[in-house]
C-alpha cells in the first residue's frame, strides 16, 4: 500500500483502505471522505492550480466560488483560501439553484454542486440550468453525484408533480397522470433539508444534459491517489465550463 496526503488538511497517512468508496477512504484527521477530496481536486483543475494539499495553495481572494450543502472539511478550509461561501436552501446563507436571485446572476466563478442534483425535484436539469445561471462567463461547476453502470439515469419517482413524506418515512407521490403511488422504501441520505433520493444518474447522461443546457465543455475527474484522490468505479465527479461569452 501506498503513502498519500490528504488534500484538504494536508495530514499524511501510510497506507490506503481497500476498498475505496465515494463516502470512505476517511481522513482520520480532518474527516474528509473521498468524495470530499476528488471535488476539491476537481476545484483545483478547474481552477487552473498544480494539485497540493490545500494549506500549500497560494490565497487569491480574486478567485469567487459558492457551495451548495458543503461538508465541513471543504467549507471550514476553502474560505482561506479563496472567496468562498457555503449556502444552505433552507437557513442562512441561502440559495436555491432553482429560483437564483438578481444578485448571484453571474456572480461565481466557480460553483461547488456536491451530491446535491439527486435530490433536486424532476426534471433535474433546471438544477443544471441553476448552475449556469450563476457562473461568470468562462467560469465553471464541480459536480458531483452517484452514478451507475446504467446507460440511462434511473428515476425513482418518474413524471413526479407532488409528494409528502410520511411519518414512516414512506413517500406517497402522484405522477403527471394524475396516478397516485406509494414507496415503502424511499432512499434519504444523511444531513438537513431534503434529502430524499429521487434519481442515481447515468455518467453519459448528465454529461449529456450539462451540454444542452449550455455548459461547452464537460471533464471527468483524473484520480490522484497521492492526494487521497484514489482510483474508483464510477466517481461520477464532473468539470463542467461555461462558455467565455455570454450567449449562454
């Protein structure tokens, strides 16, 4: 096994777990995941910025990103380093990718959208729409969610126009036909707001969509084990630009 250093707090470990998942592989030190870790590598991509561990990163307060739900090891770190802010949808600092505000049109140049999209209502792609609304021209969106080997993106609650989450948990939802439907076993993830899974996505598909929605360029994350950055199945992490005029 192989020595790397975390990206985020910099903290070095000996050895790298087998097997590595999106949510494992976790810095004992700052409780970043790998998840937490590719995105930030993905910031720094598209940031145009050698890879390193995030206190050997030079501060730019030039540099304007915004979060949407950010783990703690990114939002606690990042605004060291750049203008940075991490917003909620339901509290204080909010945005909502659906409804963006005069005053963030065009405010970011980059915008972090980590396991977010999944729980965006459908159709997803207003979410996507969110995101390019928001960007400065030229700049970019980190995206990240979970994917499958599925050429398609598998909607749990297809054509949904309404739905309550029960007090069991359950979700009883009625479609755009007016057919009224019953899930016993909705997937939520964990931390605040909803976070009701509607959809896990197909990696070709949403990198179909980002493009139709206007963004002109769409990268996948390259692994950087040497960064915690480790080689996975599926890391469903995406750079996507807008283009650098603003006919988008």
């Amino acid at each position: 096994m192989n020595s790397w250093s975390c990206i985020l707090c910099g903290a070095s470990h000996d050895d790298t777990p087998e097997p590595v998942s999106r949510e494992g592989a976790v810095c004992g030190v700052c409780d970043s995941t790998w998840r937490t870790r590719a995105v930030t590598l993905a910031v720094m991509t598209g940031l145009g910025i050698d890879p390193a561990p995030l206190s050997e990163i030079s501060t730019d307060w030039s540099r304007v990103g915004v979060g949407f739900d950010d783990h703690p090891s990114i939002f606690s770190r990042f605004p060291a380093r750049w203008d940075f802010v991490n917003t909620r949808l339901h509290r204080f600092p909010q945005l909502d990718l659906l409804s963006p505000t005069d005053t963030t049109v065009g405010a970011f140049e980059f915008a972090l959208c980590s396991d977010v999209l999944e729980h965006v209502q459908p159709p997803y792609r207003r979410g996507l729409e969110g995101l390019l609304t928001i960007l400065k021209p030229g700049g970019f969106a980190v995206i990240s969610v979970p994917v499958s080997g599925n050429p398609e993106t598998i909607e749990h609650y297809p054509g949904l126009k309404r739905f309550e989450i029960l007090e069991s948990r359950a979700v009883e939802w009625t479609d755009e036909m007016g057919t009224r439907h019953h899930q016993s076993h909705p997937v939520f993830h964990g931390g605040d707001g909803l976070t009701l899974e509607f959809r896990i996505f197909s990696a070709s598909e949403i990198v179909a969509t980002l493009v139709e929605v206007g963004f002109e360029s769409v990268l996948e994350l390259f692994p950087r084990p040497d960064l915690g950055v480790f080689q996975i199945a599926s890391p469903g992490v995406f750079v996507a630009r807008k283009p650098a005029t603003n006919a988008a």
